[in-house]
C-alpha cells in the first residue's frame, strides 16, 4: 500500500530534493517533464538552474537560509 501511495504522489506532483546547499539530489519524471531538462541535466546541479529568470534570487535567500 506504501508503494501505491509513493507512486501516486511522484506522478501527481512535481519533486525535487535537494542539499542543504541547494544541489539537486533527486527529481521524479514530473519534474523533468515541467523543467524541460533531463535527470542527469538537473542532478548535480544548483537548484537556480530552474528558477525563472524574471524571479529575482533575492527571493530565495530566506528559502535557502532555513
């Protein structure tokens, strides 16, 4: 039954996880599908590689400061 509510979660939202630095760790397909990169372009890399240039990073501080 876990494993049924696990993929139900994955294909119904989008997940990324990340590092206390902001690295991706993990993404599901449906976030590859909203983000237009792949896996192995996401993991590894800073999580701004996502965020929407018109979105200042100032923004974010307080996200990555917790």
């Amino acid at each position: 039954m876990l494993k049924q509510y696990k993929e139900a979660i994955e294909k119904s939202n989008i997940i990324s996880k990340t590092d206390t630095k902001g690295i991706i760790t993990f993404v599901n397909d449906e976030f590859c599908k909203i983000s237009g990169y792949s896996k192995e372009e996401l993991l590894g890399k800073n999580h701004n590689i996502v965020r929407h240039p018109d979105v200042p990073s100032e923004n974010f501080k307080f996200l990555w400061d917790t």
